[in-house]
C-alpha cells in the first residue's frame, strides 16, 4: 500500500462525537480522514483521524481552538511501532 | 498478517468453526450464537427453568477467555470501567431481550443467512436500522462517558467467573440443569466447543470484529473494514452448508426460527439500536469483557439477566411465534434505549454536572 509508505499522523479521541466534531470543524483546512483506530495504536474500536505528518505542538494549539477533546497523537511510521506524541 | 488480513482470517474461522458445532452437535444453524447460548448458561445456572434451554456451554467462558489471554499475552489487559455501568447493564438486557425475539444475536443472524433463513435478512434489515437511528444519538454527542483505569483485579472478575462455569460444567454437580430435549441438548463436544471459543475470542480480540461496528463504521464513515469481517463470516459459512448439506432457502420451517417479519425486525432493530449506544454487539461485549473492561462485564450480566427474564416471564420467542409478551417487552426495550439515548446527550449531561456543582460546590 502506497500510502503506508509515508509516515502520518493518527488522533484518537474519547468518544465518536469528539471524532466527527473534529472531523466538521477541521475539514477546511485539508487533508484529515476519519478512519478506524488503527489495530497497532489500540485494542478498542472507535475512531481516529488520520492526517499527514506535522508539528505535533501545533496540532494541539489547533485542537484547543477548535475545543475539541482527544486522547493522543500518535506518529505512525511504516515497519515501526506507533509513537506518541502527546504526554 | 494486516489489519485487513486479520478480520478475514477471523471471519473465516468463525465461519468455519459454526458449521464444524453444528456438524458435531450443536443445534441447527447455531454453531455459535453468543444471545442463545447466554441463554443457554442461564437455564443451567437455574436462572430460568424453560427445561429445552439449559446448558453450560464452553463457547462463551472461551470467548471470555481466549480474549484474556492473548489480552494478557499482547500487553493489552487493561483493568477499566465507570462509563455508565447500570444504564450498560439495562442496555445489554435489552440487546438479550431483543435477540431472543429474533431467535439469535448477530452473529447466528449471519449464520442463519448462509444456512438460506431468509427471516435473517429481515433481521438484518432491521439490525441495520437500529444501528442507523443509534448513530442519529452519536452525532448529536451521545456518549455514556469515559472509563477509568481500575486495579487490575477488578478486570480478573469476569474471566474467574468464566472459569468458574467451565469447572462447573466439568464436575456437573446436582444443582446445574442440563437439558434432556430440545436446544439445550444439543451439544459439540466439550473440548471441541471449548477450543472453537478460544480462537473465535483470541482472534475477535486480535482483530476487533464486531457484527455492530462493522455497519456502524459503514454508516458513519463509509469504512469497511470490520464488516469484512461479517462478509467472511457468511461467505465461509455459506460455501460450507452448501458442501455439507446444511443449506435451505426460504422462510418457512428453518430451523429454530419463526418467520413473523415484523417481530424478526424489530427484534433485531433493538439489538442493533442497543448495541451501537453500547459500542458493540454481544460477541464484542465478551470479548471487551475478556480484556478487563468491567462495563463489558456488567453488559454482560445484563445480558444474562435478560436471558434469565426472557424465559422466566415467556418474553423469548419459539418456533411457534413471539408472545404477546415478548411483543411488549420489545416495546419497553425501544422506549428505555431510546430514553438511554436522549438522557446521554451533551444537554442533559451538562445541565446535571451545572446543578450538581450549584447544588454542591465546585471540587478542586
């Protein structure tokens, strides 16, 4: 798969409607994609967004306007093991 | 093996695995149904005394714990709960209720489908729509709020409880009711319906497959992925009642199932509704339950309370038809999941936190 050649970035969120709330008030600016939490960042099955790489600081300042609630960012590389970005 | 690749393979072994029961013993079209055979443990454990439905059966505890142990295994144990314990307790009674007036959970749904019971596809259909009319609470912010890590013991409980089943099945004492007819006397052997619920539970972990979550990320964002799971499921299943005999099409006379097309559909239209406010079909709730979410649990508590009560109170439908208090308890079922639904949501959450904190000061 093409696109797993790239490293992106993955958020997770507490709830589904956390994700599409992220997902309606984000969309403008670009390129994020609501997706399954991927099996290697979680055991749960709820949602995520995945996005292209990217500061990671500026990534919360943006979630914090938009006031949207996440659990983490993660970093996914392919052939590594997701890394989180978020304390 | 890909995240894509797992869900198929576990599809697959369900697949394989339910016909294999039914070859071996288990009742018709019922090689694994996770609302039956709860069901099943309730008659057994005394819950309710309908004679044709008691039997211990070793699939359950086995997706109970083959989740706990590649849980455990894989570092993904996790001892968690909080998240609306008792409105999940009455959801998972109503998801029981509401497959027991179908005659199935989700999963024997598929099954039933590949062996030509066309009153599954009416079950899907309407299993489909309470997962859409769920999915109307979820974008409008409905959530039963987040859970919280607990002490690992408390994630112990519910695979000790299913231990507990399997010894008990295993010394039979007096007081555990097997049935002489009917279902319940229906059965693989032990070894081979323990070994079929270790993988079926070991795998659904691996891969999350979940009957509810495979149409609600359809819906929601037209994502796949885990309705493969449901598509192997049936594929599998259907190539191999075709090979071995087990395939009749058409709505009459299939075997345990009645063909009330209203009941079959609004059965399973709570069953679906419920479980996507719950985050997940019957199978799911076992497997979450394996890993150590206690609300699982406690879903699944309530599942067997419902079974227990289905029968108790002759809510549960038969071959002949659904009771005109099964009707009812259909019902009350929609009314409560719906009640569940519109309490959750972000308004009526928030307006408590705000009085609470008026009523009795801020914490710091």
């Amino acid at each position: 798969m093409k696109s797993l050649a790239q490293p992106y970035l993955v958020i997770t969120f507490p709830n589904t409607h956390a994700a599409l709330k992220f997902d309606s008030a984000f969309k403008e600016k670009g390129t994020a994609k609501l997706v399954p939490v991927p099996r290697e960042i979680s055991s749960s099955c709820g949602l995520a967004a995945r996005l292209p790489d990217q500061d990671a600081e500026k990534l919360i300042a943006t979630l914090t306007t938009l006031d949207v609630d996440y659990d983490g960012i993660y970093r996914v590389a392919p052939g590594e093991k997701p890394k989180c970005l978020t304390p | 093996m890909n995240e894509k690749k797992l869900v198929i393979a576990a599809g697959a072994a369900i697949g394989l695995l339910s016909v294999l029961l039914v070859k071996f013993g288990n009742p018709p079209n019922m090689g694994v149904c996770v609302a039956c055979f709860i069901r099943d443990i309730a008659g057994a454990l005394g819950l309710h005394r309908a004679e044709t439905v008691q039997y211990l059966r070793p699939e359950i505890p086995g997706f109970i714990l083959g989740s706990a142990l590649i849980a455990l295994a894989t570092g993904e144990f996790r001892a968690r709960g909080g998240s609306a314990p008792i409105q999940r307790f009455f959801l998972g009674f109503f998801v029981m209720i509401g497959a027991l007036v179908f005659l199935g959970c989700p999963l024997r749904m598929v099954l039933r489908l590949a062996a030509g019971d066309l009153n599954a596809l009416v079950a899907l259909f309407g299993f489909a729509a309470g997962i859409w009319v769920g999915l109307l609470y979820i974008k409008n912010g409905f959530s039963l709020g987040k859970a919280q890590r607990l002490a690992p013991s408390n994630g112990f409980i519910l695979p000790g409880v299913a231990m507990a089943l399997l010894l008990l099945l295993l010394v039979k004492p007096a007081f555990i009711f097997f049935s002489d007819k009917g279902p319940g006397a229906s059965h693989a052997p032990f070894y081979l319906s323990l070994f079929a619920g270790l993988v079926i539970g070991a795998l659904a972990q691996r891969s999350r497959l979940c009957m509810a979550g495979g149409i609600r990320d359809l819906f929601l964002i037209g994502d796949p992925h885990l309705f493969i799971g449901f598509v192997a499921i049936f594929v599998v299943a259907l190539g191999l009642n075709l090979t071995v005999g087990q395939f009749k099409l058409g709505f009459l006379e299939q075997p345990i199932a009645h063909s009330d097309a209203l009941w079959n559909f609004l059965g399973m239209f709570l069953a679906g509704y419920g479980s996507v406010l719950l985050g997940g079909c019957p199978l799911r709730q076992c497997i979450l339950a394996g890993e150590g979410d206690t609300d699982a649990a406690l879903t699944f508590l309530g599942m067997l309370t419902g079974a227990a009560f289905a029968h108790n109170f002759s809510l549960a439908a038969s071959p002949s038809g659904v009771p005109l208090s099964g009707k009812v308890a259909v019902i009350i079922g929609l009314l409560v999941v719906t009640a569940i639904g519109y309490f959750n949501l972000p308004q009526y959450v928030q307006a408590t936190s705000r009085k609470e904190r008026s009523t009795y000061g801020t914490q710091s």
